[in-house]
C-alpha cells in the first residue's frame, strides 16, 4: 500500500522560507514522477510544482523562481523548498506521486 507523509509545514511571517518534506513508501519510488499541489479556503486544488524520474521540473506560474522541488531516491524523499513567503501561499499542500496518490497535506500559513 501506498503512503505518502508530508511533513515541515507551518506559520511563516512573509518573506520566510519552508522546506517541505515527503516521504514515500510501497512504491518504487525512483520511477515515478512526483508533485507537490496546494488548495487554499474556498479555491481549487492547483499544481505547484512536479518533478521527473529524472528530475525535470515544472512550476505552477505563481511560484515559479521562489519554490523549488528536488528529490532524494536513496531517502524516498520529495522536497519543496518555498523561499520568499507570500500570503497568497497559505494552503494545505499535497503531495501526489504519479499513480494519484495522495498525502494527507501539511499547513503552510503566511501571516505576520
């Protein structure tokens, strides 16, 4: 069975940084792609950021040259370095690896 734990989330004053942590079990996770996702009160869930087997990247148009995702294969580990902290990025973030598979999220508020 699939489990994927997020972990690192919570307050931030803007202008802060978080790094985001999942880590992946039951899965061989070195050859599947995995994202990082975000929905906030009231709004949809939207991608923010994806990373292939081989480390590509894409970032969703709002984060993109503040956020970061890399991964560690030998850890099972995707990370989501945020830098730059709005209020606008407060949201539960998922994780997701490319089966659908889902975390169970991890608060991230940006407040002062």
């Amino acid at each position: 069975q699939v489990q994927l734990v997020e972990s690192g989330g919570g307050l931030v004053q803007p202008g802060g940084s978080l790094r985001l942590s999942c880590v992946a079990s039951g899965l061989d996770f070195s050859r599947v792609a995995m994202a990082w996702f975000r929905q906030a009160p009231g709004k949809e869930r939207e991608l923010v950021a994806a990373i292939t087997t081989v480390s590509n990247t894409n970032y969703g148009a709002s984060v993109k040259g503040r956020f970061a995702i890399s991964r560690d294969n030998a850890k099972n580990t995707v990370y989501l370095q945020m830098n730059s902290l709005r209020p606008e990025d407060t949201a539960v973030y998922y994780c997701m690896d490319e089966n659908e598979n889902w975390g169970q999220g991890t608060q991230v508020t940006v407040s002062s």
